[in-house]
C-alpha cells in the first residue's frame, strides 16, 4: 500500500513559480519526481484565487461566509440529531407510563 506523499505550501508555491519559468513542465515534474498533472492542478489553483492557496492536507480555505455557514450547518444538523432524539424518547416514555 503506497502511502499519501504530503507537500508543503512552501514547495507546492516553489513549484508553481518554477513551472512559469520552464519551458519544459514534464522535464520539472521528473526532476521532482511529481506528476505533471499535480503541477497543473496547484497551478490552477494558485491562479483561481487571491486568496491564500494550498491551507494544507487537503482542507480548503473558507471565506468568513463560508466558515460561518458551515458552523450553521453543524449546529443545525446537531439540533436535528437533538430533536430526533427526543422525539424518540418521548415515544418510549409515554407507551411505558400508560
């Protein structure tokens, strides 16, 4: 089982500016022993967004908008599962004290 390579931001922007100032993308990724794809992919990233680009192992950077609707979501589907959960336990309840 091959185990995940993790990259730093640091190498993962050292990258990004090198490949620009290649001609040869392939010849970079086998001198890094990385995938050209990967290279086009943290390129793609690096340009989508002003924003900081590559957070780290894979979790994506949130707008404060986003950050708060995802706490939003959470405490929402916490209620929900709370909810639920008492709803049961009335029905138990209320069948046992009849």
């Amino acid at each position: 089982m091959n185990q995940r390579r993790v990259f730093t931001k640091e190498f993962k922007l050292d990258v990004v500016t090198r490949s620009y100032q290649c001609d040869n993308i392939r010849e970079l990724a086998n001198e890094l022993g990385i995938r050209v794809a990967l290279i086009y992919k943290w390129r793609s990233a690096f340009q989508e967004t002003s924003k900081p680009v590559f957070p780290g192992h894979g979790v994506a950077a949130l707008t404060p908008e986003q950050q708060e609707i995802a706490q939003l979501r959470q405490e929402l589907a916490d209620a929900r599962m709370e909810r639920d959960i008492l709803k049961k336990a009335i029905g138990i309840f209320g069948k046992s004290g009849g």
